[in-house]
C-alpha cells in the first residue's frame, strides 16, 4: 500500500509551489484557471465569507483567496505542509493555518466559526475507506453555515477507473514502473458518484451536483469534482 502521508510530508519540501500541490507539471496559467474554476463553481466568492480549505498544502490557494473573503481556515494533515504554510502566509492577516484532516475534523469542530464556503482540493482520493467519506461529509454538515456550499475538486471516478487503468498499458513503461503506477493508481479511493448521492441528504445537504473538472486540466478524463449546499 501508497503511505500518502510520507508521501506529501516529502513533497512539502519541494522548491516548486505546484509540485507541493501534486500538479508539477502546471504552471501559473493553470493556477488561475484552478482559481477561476473554483470561484465559479461556487457562484462567486464573497467579502463576507467564511472559508475553510481543507488539503491546503503551503497555501497556495489561501493566499489567493485571501483578499477576496473576510476569513480563511486553511488545514492539512502533514506537519511539514503546515509549517510551511504559516511562513507563507504571514502576512495574510486573516488567514488561520493548523494541523487538522478529515474525516474527524477534531480542532475544526472544536471552533466556534461556522464557514460559508468550503474547498475539499482534491483530498478526498487519499482517505482509507468510502466509510471516512461518509464521516468527512457529516463533520462539515456540522462546521458549516445554512447557506454554505461545499467543493469537492478532482475525485477519482471509480466509472472510469477500468478504461483509466488500461491507458497505462499503452504508455510504454517498463514492466518496473508499470507496476508501481498501477499500485499508486490503486491506492486512490476511487469514488462511486451514486453512493454520494445516498449519503448527502441524510447529512443535511439538500443540494447536490456532480461537475467536470476542468477540461485544462489532464485529470478531467478520470477524475470529477461535486458541490454540496444545504
Ligand atoms: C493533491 S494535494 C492538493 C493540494 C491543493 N488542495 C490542490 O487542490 O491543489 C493533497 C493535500 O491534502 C493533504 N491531505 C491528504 N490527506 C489529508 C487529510 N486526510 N486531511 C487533511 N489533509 C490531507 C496533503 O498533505 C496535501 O497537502
């Protein structure tokens, strides 16, 4: 099995902004397409948001937003990214960085802020179990506001994990490598879109919609994102 955490702890470290956020190959273009992506996909951000970013690396996305919203929490679950993170972004007054993950959100619940927009960027392919993501949803029902939209952006789409994992024969890699991409591929918590669909409303989610990710980007042809509102 992928150990994901030792794998992102090293990454921390990267000189490259972007490959801290496993998109090595973009560049800054693409992180404002990301940024724009995200803004619509909500409908707007807002000057009175409440935001909560969840996977938020050395906080790239937060300082983007920052000026765009009244307060960001922003949380990862590797030391090394939140460490860095906090250099990052002190200057950015009204963002708050700390050491928390899903599923259990335990320093988040403890909080009294109830947020109105919340990025889950690209994190939830890294849980254990379609179990967790079902804790994961109920614990931001609980952290969020009535009128709170949450995104969750770039979920692996266990639908197309078949035809995904076969493109990797066409590749050309040695048998090595092949091996070891597949068990990475494996590794991922691919998602079956219809069991979100049984969980939403019982977690007080009224809304509920599957998106594509962005066609710039070359995860759209395996993976989707999808927002809940109340
Ligand atoms: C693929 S990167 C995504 C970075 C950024 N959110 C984006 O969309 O580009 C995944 C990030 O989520 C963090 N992460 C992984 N599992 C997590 C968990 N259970 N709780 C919180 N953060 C987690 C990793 O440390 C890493 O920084």
């Amino acid at each position: 099995m992928v150990d994901w955490k030792l794998i992102w702890d090293a990454r921390a470290s990267s000189s490259n902004p972007f490959e801290t956020m496993g998109r090595s190959d973009n560049s800054i273009f693409d992180f404002l397409v990301l940024m724009d992506d995200i803004q619509r996909k909500f409908g707007g951000i807002f000057q009175n948001d409440q935001m909560l970013e969840i996977g938020c690396g050395i906080g790239c996305i937060a300082s983007y937003y920052s000026p765009w919203v009244a307060r960001i929490s922003c949380i990862d679950n590797s030391d090394a990214m939140v460490s860095r993170a906090k250099m990052n972004l002190k200057s950015f007054l009204n963002v708050n960085c700390y050491n928390d993950s899903i599923p259990k959100l335990s320093k988040t619940l403890g909080q009294s802020t109830r947020f109105s927009k919340i990025i889950v960027g690209s994190v939830l392919q890294y849980l254990n179990s379609f179990d967790e993501v079902i804790e994961t949803i109920s614990n931001l029902s609980l952290v969020s506001q009535s009128s709170c939209k949450i995104l969750f952006t770039m979920n692996p789409d266990l639908s197309l994990k078949d035809e995904y994992m076969k493109s990797y024969k066409t590749l050309n890699l040695d048998s090595d490598r092949l091996q070891k991409s597949l068990e990475i591929e494996n590794s991922r918590l691919w998602i079956d879109f219809s069991q979100i669909e049984m969980i939403a409303e019982q977690s007080g989610f009224t809304h509920l919609q599957k998106l594509p990710v962005n066609s710039a980007f070359w995860q759209s042809n395996h993976m989707f994102d999808f927002i809940l509102a109340k």
